[in-house]
C-alpha cells in the first residue's frame, strides 16, 4: 500500500485520540453498524480529500465498513493530525498523503496520489479533487459516480461550475445540510476558533475588542464564543441583512476601516479574498492579532503584510509578529490558515458525528442513484438530514413531542382560522 506521512510511529496515539473522538461519534456509528451489515458501497472507491482528524478517520472506517476503499489527502497542508494519518495507515490500512506543514507543491502532489487511486466517488472539503480531476486528469472522470463536498467554499466553486457548464459530474451539497451549517458552522466553528486563538496566543478575551469579518453560519458562532468569554465583539459585513442580524443580536457594527482602528483581535470567516488588506494593516493598533477562520489563505493579503513589514519573526508557535515602519507589531495567528485547525484540533467530534454522517449517507444515496443525477450540484436529501438530526437526539437521550391528529389536520388546513 502506497501512503505518505510523517511518521508511523506516531500511530499508537493516533489510535487512542481516535476512540476517544468515537465515544462523541454516536450517529456515525450508528451509520457504520448499519453499513457493517448491508455493504451498501462495496466495490465503490472513494477518494477523500478532508482535513485528516480523528474524526475524519472514524468516516474512513464506516466508508470501509459500508464495503468501500477510500484513500485520504488533506484539504489544508496544516490541518494534518500527523498521529491519525499514522493509525489511519497502520490500523485501518486506509492509504493517507498528508504531512502537518507540507508546503504547497507537496500539498497538490498529495491530492493527485489521492486522485490516482481511481475513484467512483470524490469526497472535498474546498473542492481541490474535483478542481484537478476537472484541470488535469478528465481520463479518470468517466468512471466517477457523484462527489461530496463538505463546507462553503467549495460549494460556492462547485456552483461556480455548474454555472458554466463545466461540471462533468453530480456532487452532494454535504455543506448545505441543516444538520451540518447549523452546527458545524456555527457551533463547531465557534468553539473551536476561539480555541485556537486561546492556544496560539493565550490571550486574556476579557474585554478585548474582537472584530468578527463576515457574520454567516460561521462569524455568528465565533461572535457568540467570543462574546461568552467577555468580549466586546464588533462584526463587518457586506450583507445589509446579515448586518441587521448582527445588530438585532446585540453587536457592534462597522466597516473594516473603522473597525481596523479599534480592534484587538481579528477574525476573518467571510470565505472571501483580501478582506484584511494593506489599508487595513496601516491602521491597527500596536501588538493587535489577526487570524483566519474561513476556508482558504486568502482572507488575510499576507504579501502585502510581508511586504510593508520591516522585520518579521516567530514569536511563539503559530504566531509569527510584523513590525511596520514606525514600530507597530502585527502578529498573524496560522499563516492565516484556518487558525481552529492550524493550532487547536478542529471542530469537537460531537459535531462532526452529523456532517460526517451526511457525507457517509450522502455517498450512500449517490451510489444508490448512480446514473439518475444529472452534472449538477445536489443538496442533500430532506430525509437524510432529518434522519440525522432524529438519531443525534436519541443519542443524546432528548425526547422531543409528537403532533396530535387534531394538530396535523390543523397544520394541514388552510380553512380554519381562529
Ligand atoms: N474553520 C472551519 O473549520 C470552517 C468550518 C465551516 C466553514 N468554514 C469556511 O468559513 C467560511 C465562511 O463559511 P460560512 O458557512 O459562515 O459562510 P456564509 O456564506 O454563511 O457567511 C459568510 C459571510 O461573510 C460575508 N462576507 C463576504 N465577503 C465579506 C467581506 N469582504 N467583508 C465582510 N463580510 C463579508 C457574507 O456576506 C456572509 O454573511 C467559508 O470559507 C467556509 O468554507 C470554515
């Protein structure tokens, strides 16, 4: 078997890290025991290009469980948890190409070896897979079923495709399920940011002023965190009404230019280019931080700050600090990659229990439907996600009610008023 990863003596910790992320993994299991039994996917391989955790390895195992092979890549060259990759390899004998910190050359390299396994169903979280399938190996296209995609970014490029009549096969919306943005997004999102900014930094988030750039699924999660740890959260946006949201739900408002004045932490998850840029830099205040949150690099115009620093330096792990002409320091959390990735360990394994389990079914139901979809982009269907949000409720122990005939016949109704 063919792989790539740093080393696989780290595979014994992998391996305890990975069942201590199962024991939050109750809907996936529920899936891979349902799969164990009905091989729903034998014969299918899956080429899976994912941040590689130990909640990705837990899907690895119910994909293989449901009858498939999969290969795994990363979809971020520092989201890597070098010890899953290793136990992954070892312990499941999934083929990984993935090294935490592979520059960006090995990054792409990694993908392609991924994409050479030759596979019936893609899986992207940012789309890359299909981006290069698309751009350089269309040979391998023809045997594609479906692709799934896993967050905003990739959608949005996937749509993009769609658009322009370039896309040569049908992809899952994984992202667009309401048992992923609602929680994964948000939640995970939330958490999980503000916990690598705490790890990266150790910074005191009381009464810091915590610029939130883009409040979508994501920036509300993070504005919520960050204000619970006693934040004054300050929130930019370009959507007149997701700005209103914003100020309904308590926040600051304001365009970045002002905001860059004020601000003391800065967190961008707008899935957008250059929203922190060199006329923004010039006018934060000294030792603020800036960091990323949203899909790619391209947040933060990291060339521009590189190119107005007089000096930079790391200054601890995960934090490299600019000094401008005149003095001011700007550190940059990550190399403004996804910093909940790049310095804590991604979303908790509780959320990741429903996105992963609508990218397992979602590839169930693509499998299932081979040669029904057409080249478009899907959203995941209804029944799978209230599916998912029906066995997360049950492994969690909540009951919920039921409508009564009389309510259903009301619901129902469109002639009966008061
Ligand atoms: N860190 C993670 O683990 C993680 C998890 C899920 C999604 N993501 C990524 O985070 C990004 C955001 O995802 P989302 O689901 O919140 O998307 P979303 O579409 O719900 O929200 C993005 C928001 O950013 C705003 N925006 C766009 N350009 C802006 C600009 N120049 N200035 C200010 N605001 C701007 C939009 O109006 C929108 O409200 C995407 O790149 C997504 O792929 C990251």
């Amino acid at each position: 078997m063919k792989f790539d990863i740093r080393d696989l003596a780290l595979a014994d910790k992998g391996k305890l890290r990975i069942e201590w992320a199962k024991q939050s993994m109750p809907v996936l299991s529920m899936v891979k025991e349902r799969f164990t039994e009905e091989k729903p996917l034998r014969g299918i391989k899956v080429s899976a290009c994912l941040h590689v955790t130990t909640e990705t390895a837990h899907l690895m195992e119910t994909l293989k469980a449901g009858g498939a092979e999969a290969a795994l890549c990363a979809s971020n060259p520092l989201s890597t948890q070098d010890d899953a990759a290793a136990s992954l390899v070892r312990d499941f004998e999934v083929p990984v190409f993935a090294i935490k910190g592979e520059d960006k050359e090995t990054y792409y390299r990694h993908i392609e070896s991924a994409i050479a396994f030759g596979p019936h169903v893609t899986m992207d979280d940012g789309a890359d897979t299909i981006s290069i399938l698309h751009s350089q190996r269309r040979d391998l296209i023809p045997q594609v079923i479906a692709g799934t995609e896993e967050t905003t970014t990739g959608v949005i490029r996937l749509r993009s495709m769609e658009r322009k009549g370039v896309l040569a096969y049908p992809v899952i919306a994984v992202n667009d399920a309401q048992t992923k943005h609602l929680f994964d997004n948000r939640y995970g999102t939330g958490q999980s940011t503000i916990d690598g900014i705490l790890r990266a930094t150790n910074l005191l988030l009381a009464g810091k002023r915590f610029v939130v750039c883009g409040y979508g699924w994501c920036g509300r999660g993070v504005a919520m965190r960050a204000r619970g740890m006693g934040s004054n959260v300050i929130i930019v946006e370009i959507d007149p009404l997701r700005a209103l949201e914003a100020v309904m739900d308590g926040y600051a408002v304001m365009p970045i230019l002002e905001a860059a004045k004020v601000g003391e932490i800065f967190v961008t998850v707008t899935g957008d280019l250059h929203v922190l840029r060199r006329e923004h830099f010039l006018e934060m205040r000294d030792g603020v931080v800036v960091c990323n949150s949203g899909h790619f690099n391209v947040e933060i115009d990291i060339d521009a700050l590189e190119a107005m620093a007089v000096s930079h330096r790391p200054i601890r792990e995960f934090v490299e600090e600019y000094t401008l002409p005149g003095g001011r320091r700007l550190n940059l959390l990550g190399e403004g990659r996804l910093i909940n990735l790049a310095s804590a360990e991604g979303h908790p394994a509780s959320v990741m229990d429903m996105s992963f389990a609508n990218q397992a079914l979602s590839v169930e139901f693509a499998v299932k439907s081979k040669g029904r979809l057409e080249k478009k982009v899907y959203p995941v269907p209804q029944e799978i996600d209230s599916e998912i949000a029906r066995l997360k409720l049950r492994a969690i122990g909540i009951r919920i009610d039921e409508l009564t005939e009389e309510q259903e016949k009301y619901l129902a109704s469109w002639d009966m008023g008061t």
